[in-house]
C-alpha cells in the first residue's frame, strides 16, 4: 500500500504567522458548523446524508506543534459517505501525487525526464451507531484498489532509453471508524484498517536504437497484508 506523502516546507510551517494562520482556519470552521446547525430545520427527517472528510493530519499535527514528527498518514486524501437513514450506507475514498519533472545539461541536447506517480481508491459498505451524545463508531468493508509509476526517459543524443517500473494491485478488507462530533455538521473521524491486496510488478529497459539491449520483467507478482492503525484524523463536513 502506497502512502499518500505531502511535502511542507519546513522553514515555512515553522513560522509563528502562518500557525496562526492554520489555526485561525480551524477555529472559522468550528464556528461555521455551529452556525450551519443552528440554521438547519431541526422538526425534518432527511432520507439521505453526505459526508465529505479531508484528511487533516498534517495539518492538526502543525497546529499541535508535533515538530519533526512523522506521522503515518492514511493514503486516502478525500473520503466521502452516502448514509441513509437507517445509518447504512456508501463509502470511497481517493488519494494520489503525481510529478513530473525534465532536467537538460547546459549546452548540450542532453536530457532526462522523472514521472512519478501513485494513485489509492476505494469503495464499499458503512454502517454507523451512536455510543453516546458526541460519539459513534461505523464498521465497514471495502473493495480498494492502488497503482504506481515511476518512469525515466534518458535523450543522451545517440539513443533514448526508457526505464519503467510499474505495479498495479486489488483486494480488500474490514474497516473500524471512531467519530467525535463537534457539532451536527463537523466531526472528526479516525479509523483502522485490515486490507488484503495481490497484484503485479513490471519493470521495462528500453532502447529505441538498441533494442537487443531492451529487458522486460512482467511476472513479478506481490501479495500483501497490512492493517492500517488509527493515525490519520479526518475533518468531516456533513451536509
């Protein structure tokens, strides 16, 4: 399972400004989701609720002043939930990082070119119970699904060579959630994870003026178990 890495600068996010920034952010939506529920006609059953969550880990983890501390993060970016009234419903989840970046020696027609990208979705089944005033748990199962490139393009003028690692992989598993709701429109949400996966590996070599050179590896096969422990906080908007 590929982990969905987002890089901050640390010279930046280090700055008394911008943690005031990050929590002044924080603090406008609490406020905005206790406005939000007081509006809400609250004598109505709604049939359906969306449930759209962002992974807030790093930026909690700034706010609490964490330092330099790594923190696993889940590789879902974006989460969102169908739930109907009966507190069974849809989930998905998406995260990813692609990049791409060409470098030349100065003058010469030499250059070389690094992508880089890896992509984790998933979907399945929730069902949600309340365990007190602020508090639920959900259980779930899902169907994900993860890919990755990492490719190099080589123009050395005599020849291009192209070095290409890719994987692609399937599975599922269980999944155990924690709420704790701010207020009827904002909660936060952890959860853990036991995800089976099998998939396949190939790795490439080619040359487009040498092609006895070129070598090909697609029979590499990985199957993996890993359980995803309850370190990433999602910041859930519920509309």
């Amino acid at each position: 399972m590929h982990l969905l890495n987002v890089n901050l600068n640390k010279n930046t996010i280090n700055q008394p400004n911008m943690k005031k920034t990050l929590l002044l952010l924080f603090v406008s939506l609490f406020f905005a989701g206790q406005i939000l529920a007081q509006e809400e006609d609250s004598g109505s059953e709604r049939q359906l609720n969306h449930e759209i969550g962002v992974n807030a880990t790093r930026l909690i983890q700034q706010i609490l002043s964490f330092g330099d501390t790594t923190i696993a993060s889940s590789p879902y970016l974006i989460t969102y939930k169908l739930m109907t009234k009966h507190s069974i419903g849809f989930r998905a989840g998406f995260g990813g990082n692609y990049n791409r970046k060409k470098e030349k020696v100065e003058n010469f027609e030499d250059s070389a070119t690094r992508t880089n990208s890896d992509f984790d979705w998933r979907v399945g089944l929730e069902w949600q119970g309340a365990i007190g005033k602020r508090w639920k748990t959900s259980v779930g199962l899902d169907f994900i699904s993860n890919s990755s490139l990492s490719k190099t393009v080589i123009d050395t003028g005599f020849d291009v060579v192209t070095f290409e690692d890719k994987s692609f992989a399937i599975g599922g598993g269980p999944v155990l959630g924690l709420y704790f709701n701010i207020n009827d429109k904002i909660s936060l949400y952890t959860e853990t994870a036991a995800y089976f996966t099998n998939g396949n590996i190939s790795k490439s070599q080619d040359f487009k003026n040498f092609p006895e050179f070129n070598q090909n590896s697609d029979d590499i096969t990985e199957t993996t178990f890993v359980i995803h422990v309850p370190t990433s906080l999602y910041l859930v908007f519920t509309f």
